[in-house]
C-alpha cells in the first residue's frame, strides 16, 4: 500500500472521528448541561426528602457531571467545536483533565458507602453520615487524586519543523511529551485511581451490603413464621428492620453503580491499551493508531453520555425526584401507591396509639 493510501485511510477516519466528536458536543453535550442544572434545582428544593443524603449526594453527582462536561467541551475538544486549542503550560491541560476525569469516579464510591453506613451502622448513620463529613471525606479524595496525578505535570515540550508544499510554508507545531517510564507511570495510575480502586470499593461495599439485606430478609420470613414473642435482648431492639422501600432505595443505588461501570467500561480498555502500546508499541503502524485514536475518542465519549443522561437514571430510580420533576413541569403524574402507603401509616400511627395507651 502506498504512502498516499496511507494518507487518504489516515485523513478519513479522523475526518469520522472528528465529525462524531462535533455532532456529538453539538447535541448531547447541551442536554447534559440542561439536565443536570435541572437536577440541581430539583435536589434542592425543600419539598425533597432530607432525612438521608441521597439529595445531597445526587446534587453533588449533578455538579461533578457538569464540571466533566465542560472539561470534556472547552478543555479536551474544543477545536472539534470551537476551532481552538487550549494553550496551556505543557503538562498542566493533562494534570488537569485527568483530575477532573478521576474525581467523577469517585462520587458513585462514596455513595456506596453512604449506602454501607445506612446498612451496617443506622444508628450512627446520621451522625458519620453528616455533610460536613461527607464534603471532608470528597476533600480527602481530591487531595488523593491530584497528589498522584502530579505525574502529568512531568512533561517536556517538543517543537517539530516541518515544510508544507502546498503552501510553500514551514510549519512549526509544539507537543508534549514524556519519558517512557513516566508515561507509564501516568497511564497506569489513571487507571487506578478512575478505574479500577473505585470499582474495587464499589463491588466490596456493594457485597457486604446485599448480604446484610439477605440475611435480614432472610431472618424476617423466619421469625414471621414463629409465633410472637416478646423480644427484651438492647442487642436485637437495635438491629435495623428494612423495609420494601429500604430495599427498592438499595437496589436503586446499585444498579445506578452498575449502569456508571458500563459507560465507563470502553475507557478502561482504552487506557489499558495505552499502557501495552507502551511496552510493545502495538500501534506503530500508522493505520492502527488511528483507528486507536477513534477506538478512544469514542470510548470516551461513550463515558461522557453517562454525565448527561443521569436525569433519567434519577426518573427510573428515584421516586421522590420523579415527583418532583414532574411537580416542577406541571405534568400530571400519579405516584404508584401514594394512596395504600398513606393509608398504611395511618394505620400504623392508630395502632402505635392503641399499643401506647395500653402499656
């Protein structure tokens, strides 16, 4: 194959990738900002429900995911959209877009493990669980994450000479670039730290949690089978009963963790392969490596629609936000049982006053 060949496969796929990365900030890149400042509004109105933090916690999401998608728009590419680059001090574009990217991993983390603490500790749920300590826990994080990302800020620029005869002109560009054993030091702790530690805390938390819930369940069919008795042990008084709606609140949360993993997933094999290119130089043929810069554009892109498409995850999972969105766009929305869970906690209020008056 000729090098004109070359040339012409090469001027395509970019030519593809750069119109997928322009149609793609064209359409879905205002959406997110649209449905995630909505999120905000909605998370923070006083008719939410603030007796846990999962408002808080989905309001922070919905910042992080607004802080991405500008990240993504004005700092990774914008000369997609904008015809400009970033002229920045060599290394700090990188520092910064990697710290953004690996701080918005570790919101579903830390959601978990609010979740871990309703599970195992309800009792001093409210007091670990306060925001204070939920925002000094985010600031222990980020001073993780930029403290490790420091490895980007190791670069050195690279002006390359070049003639272009079509336009009879020399051409000056500037790169920048790393020593080999710096570039893997930075790709391999991108992985960590976005990928897979936040991964590992999810899946261990996620586990303990649905085990706890399983043998909860499991200890409520047994003892609804035995006849009643009068329970005087402080040890099982406070033990937590989960209700359906403890384990809908649950399941929710852990399969927004799932649904986060899947977007994400494209990237994590996209990094791996930069680390193997590395070591093996996999693509050093031309034709390879720019179908790896499409592979990677597109996988990160395919993470990037996850920060915009979060409102329907809270539509699908949170009731309480359903409500309220739709309260908030005057759309005629019946919650499913709101009538019998009513009724319910009458019934439970009269016969907690019943219980009262005869002790």
């Amino acid at each position: 194959m000729s090098n004109e060949t070359i040339d012409e496969y090469i001027s395509r796929i970019t030519a593809i990738s750069d119109s997928i990365s322009f149609y793609y900030l064209l359409v879905i890149i205002p959406f997110g900002f649209f449905a995630n400042i909505l999120s905000i509004f909605i998370y923070t109105r006083p008719t939410m429900n603030k007796e846990t933090n999962t408002s808080f916690l989905y309001m922070c999401l919905s910042i992080m995911n607004i802080i991405s998608l500008l990240n993504y728009t004005f700092i990774v590419r914008p000369r997609n959209i904008f015809g400009y680059t970033v002229e920045m001090t060599c290394g700090l574009t990188g520092f910064i877009r990697r710290n953004i990217f690996n701080s918005t991993s570790w919101v579903q983390p830390i959601i978990s493990f609010d979740r871990f603490l309703f599970v195992f500790y309800p009792v001093k749920c409210k007091q670990l669980g306060q925001k204070k300590n939920i925002l000094f826990l985010m600031s222990l994080v980020l001073a993780l994450i930029m403290i490790t990302n420091s490895t980007n800020l190791m670069s050195f620029a690279v002006v390359e000479t070049t003639y272009d005869n079509d336009t009879n002109q020399t051409v000056i560009s500037e790169s920048c670039e790393q020593t080999k054993q710096v570039s893997l030091a930075t790709d391999f702790i991108a992985i960590l730290m976005r990928l897979y530690i936040p991964l590992f805390i999810m899946i261990s938390l996620n586990s303990l949690v649905i085990r706890k819930l399983y043998q909860s369940k499991k200890k409520v069919k047994k003892s609804s089978s035995l006849p009643m008795v009068h329970v005087k042990s402080s040890k099982s008084l406070s033990q937590k009963t989960f209700s359906n709606k403890d384990y809908k609140f649950i399941t929710a949360t852990l399969t927004m963790d799932f649904i986060f993993w899947i977007f994400y997933a494209p990237v994590s094999i996209n990094i791996t392969l930069s680390i193997i290119d590395t070591f093996t130089g996999i693509f050093k043929d031309p034709r390879a490596r720019v179908n790896y810069r499409l592979y990677s554009n597109v996988s990160q892109l395919f993470a990037f629609t996850y920060h915009s498409i979060c409102i329907f995850l809270f539509i699908g999972f949170n009731r309480y936000y359903k409500e309220e969105l739709f309260s908030f766009l005057k759309i005629n929305y019946r919650a499913p049982f709101r009538t019998s869970r009513t009724l319910n906690d009458s019934k439970t209020r009269s016969s907690n006053s019943v219980g009262q008056s005869v002790r």
